[in-house]
C-alpha cells in the first residue's frame, strides 16, 4: 500500500514526506507499482531492508503464495502498509551506554509510525492489524510504558487490532524480584558485570505505595553511602579505586504510570561483583523488581546473580490493549527458553497465548541487485528459517489479518477491535496440557481453526 522510510534525510526529485509529518520520504501505491514494473526499480523507490528484520516478519504474516519455493505468507492477501523506522540519536544511545550496532529506535519514531499506520488504513477505509516486533526492558512492565498506553488507545478503535512479542528474555538472568521487605529492612542485589563493559543501566520499580532507597557497593568494597529518596533527586557517584561513576536518578512518581522507579547507570563499570543494597524506608511489606537492559545492549557476562525468569516480557507486550504472543517449538511442543514470561508486574495475565515461532520459514532480503521483474524476483527469492518472539508475533499478526477478513470485510463483526480480536483467540486456543493462565503459555496455543469451531453451535444429542 504505502512506505514511509523515516531514514530518509534529504529528499530527491519527486520526493515527499508524508502529509502529517515534516522527516523522512514517503512512496505511495502509485511508486510502488511503478517500481516493480521498471528495469530499475531502486531509482523511483529507493528504500531497502538492510537489516532483514522486517522482510522477514512481512513475509510471515502475509507475503505471496509461492507454491514453487513452498511458501505462503500465514494472509497472502493482505495489503503491506511499511514504516522504516530510523535509529535512536546517538545522544539517547550515549545516555543509555548502548555501545552496540545493534538496531535501536526511539519511541517517539515508534508512535509516529503508529499514527502513520492508522492514517493510511483510514484513508482506504480498511482494517489495520499492526506488528510490534520489537521491545525494551525499560518501564514498569505492567502497562507497556507510554507506547503500550498509545497502542492500547488505537486498539480500542474499531477495526484496529495490535499485536506485539514478549521479548527472548526468559534465560538471561537480566530480572530480579525481591521478598516482601518491612519497613528499616534492608537487601542485597548482587550483580556480575563482565570485562570490558562500556556501561549500563538498570531501572528498580516499586508500588506508588512503597519508597525506597539505594545504596552502591563495589566489587573492592568501597561504599557508597546511602542515596536518599526524594522527588528529582539525582546523584553522581565516582568510585575511586574501580574508576567507575554511577548516576542514580529518583523518579518518584515516575511519567509512566505515577509508581517509582530508580535509574541507575553505569559508566565504564570494572568487572566483578556488584552489591546494590535496597532499603525500605516505609512501613508496607511489599516486592520490587530490578531489570538490566535486554540481551541486544548489554554483555553476556553481566546478569544478576539470583535471578528471576517470571516478569521477563518486554514492553510495550505488557500493555492488556494489545496481544502478546509467546513462542514455542511447534514439533516438539516445547515453550522456548528465552521466550518472556509473565505476568506483568502487577500480576495481569500475559502472555495472551503462544505461537510457534522455532525454524520458521520466511523470505529474507535479495542479494545484489533488486530483480527487474516478477519472473526474476520468484527466481532469485531466498527463504531461510528463523527463531524468536517476532516470529511468532508475525505468525499471530497474520491469523488476526484472516480474523479481520473474516469480521470486517465478510460483514461478521464490524465492531472488533484488539480487545474483542484477543477474546477470540484466546477462546479459541489449544489448551491440551496446559494449566491456564500460565505464566509461560498464556491461555494456551494459536489455532484459528479452533476460534471459528468455538462459534459453531453444539452438535445436540
């Protein structure tokens, strides 16, 4: 239907950006075709898929029935509305200390894109169905920060349905959970940083009910001190024998959802054991949770000691107006390892459900030149398998776009919207085996099959 490449930063002849917006180049339907029809396609659509990422979840959800490379996108067809997003400034990456080539964006490029999405499925009056594949360990985990409260208020729109991943943060060690703590009490969060990291940060959230403090050990035992809670309380801290300085910001009411959150960052931290020693300054006995950054910007060396796998979905997945799919092995029927797990911090069922998302089978991006014609492009095409929550996620995205057919253009429920498009899903999911709600599994397995079997009236005796 229509791309808009946010990467784009001087447009060419012809170019323009989209209406609402003032960055980036957008190529409408029109473009598209006239690419695909010419001997150079990349001189009137210029945007390409370096990473592959998206291609490939594309592809999933709804590319072309291609019987003579045995694939089938889950729709094939379905239209493909496209935001390329551009990456995170290196001022954000300097602050958060990514020090990887790995993709990051920006939320507000993220909800731009969003609205962007919206506008177009408005303009040719059609369902939206959205995939979020992508997420971060920040925010609180029980609202899908700011851009879990975005999607949730589009998907409450008729006709708009969302679904997003839990993240591959199962099996990295990257969340701790404290016991309930009394009022004077005081704990111990031990955490490994490996050689040679550049920095890191770790946000600790707690109920609006709760308040506490920290304080920093290092691995040569040198103290801190206790930092004090206050609003906007925000400490340097230089250790001098490790040659580490950490920033400690207090937000007690946090823009998120008004709970606290610390934020803690490290710069060039030295290697070991470190000890962050958490206070309860109130007089409530409750939990809080600490998360590292996900595995994409962070060493594999650096993780908490004592752990906790539960509460590992990423947001914006912890979000109830969307649909959060994990992943599972569909041969052996095994959840995977590294797939999020619930449930949100505030103990909200998520997962929804679980999808396979182990060795599946997709198109990846052309090498070389861009094929000049439909004939070259089916002969040239390359597939290959891929595993992770996004992959799952695209698998559900394209089983909610056959949902949406079904409800919007064959007339059978032009009321849907992701709520109501979750409630059949999850009514309709495998449950064989599998203890409801469950931490791992959700509400069970996709099978659309199983949605439309559910609406069937029973067969009388």
């Amino acid at each position: 239907m229509s791309i808009w490449d946010q990467t784009v930063q001087e447009l060419g002849e012809g170019e323009h950006a989209p209406e609402i917006f003032d960055y980036g180049a957008e190529y409408t339907m029109e473009d598209i075709n006239r690419a695909l029809e010419s001997d150079n396609p990349l001189e009137i659509v210029p945007s390409q898929d370096e990473d592959g990422h998206g291609t490939f979840l594309a592809g999933v959800a709804c590319g072309n029935d291609m019987p003579e490379s045995e694939f089938s996108g889950v729709a094939p067809l379905a239209g493909i509305c496209m935001v390329k997003c551009k990456e995170a400034k290196q001022n954000l990456r300097n602050y958060y200390f990514i020090n990887s080539d790995n993709p990051c964006y920006a939320e507000n490029d993220i909800m731009l894109a969003v609205r962007y999405l919206a506008s177009q499925a408005a303009k040719y009056d059609l369902p939206l169905v959205i995939c979020i594949g992508l997420g971060t360990n920040q925010g609180g985990h029980n609202s899908g920060g700011v851009l879990g409260g975005l999607l949730q208020n589009y998907g409450d729109y008729r006709g708009t349905i969302v679904v997003t991943a839990v993240g591959n943060e199962a099996n990295t060690s990257h969340h701790f959970q404290s016991t309930s703590l009394s009022k004077g009490e005081s704990v111990e969060v031990e955490i490994r940083v490996g050689e040679n990291e550049y920095g890191f940060m770790m946000e600790l959230w707690t109920d609006a009910t709760e308040l506490y403090s920290v304080g920093l050990i290092s691995p040569d035992g040198e103290y801190s001190g206790k930092t004090q809670a206050r609003l906007g309380e925000q400490r340097r801290i230089s250790f001098l024998f490790a040659g580490t300085i950490v920033y400690i910001d207090y937000l007690l009411l946090s823009y998120e959802n008004g709970d606290e959150c610390i934020r803690i960052r490290f710069r060039n931290p030295t290697s070991g054991i470190w000890k962050l020693r958490v206070f309860n300054e109130l007089g409530d006995s409750r939990r809080f949770d600490i998360w590292l950054p996900m595995r994409n910007f962070i060493g594999e060396q650096t993780y908490f000691l004592r752990a906790n796998p539960d509460t590992t979905i990423c947001d914006p997945g912890n979000s109830r107006g969307v649909i959060t799919t994990a992943f599972y092995n569909s041969i052996t029927r095994g959840i995977a390892v590294e797939s999020g797990r619930g449930f949100t911090r505030d103990n909200g069922i998520k997962p929804d459900f679980a999808a396979p998302g182990i060795n599946v089978y997709g198109p990846i991006p052309f090498a070389g030149n861009y094929p000049v014609n439909e004939e070259e492009r089916r002969e040239r095409a390359r597939f290959d398998f891929q595993s992770g929550s996004s992959q799952a996620a695209a698998i559900s995205t394209g089983a909610s776009a056959l949902l949406a057919e079904w409800a919007f253009i064959k007339g059978n429920d032009i009321s849907m919207d992701t709520m109501k498009a979750k409630k059949y899903l999850i009514r309709g999911a495998d449950r064989t085996g599998i203890s409801i709600p469950s931490r791992t599994w959700g509400n069970g397995t996709l099978d659309l099959y199983g949605v439309f079997d559910s609406l069937r009236p029973p067969v009388s005796d």
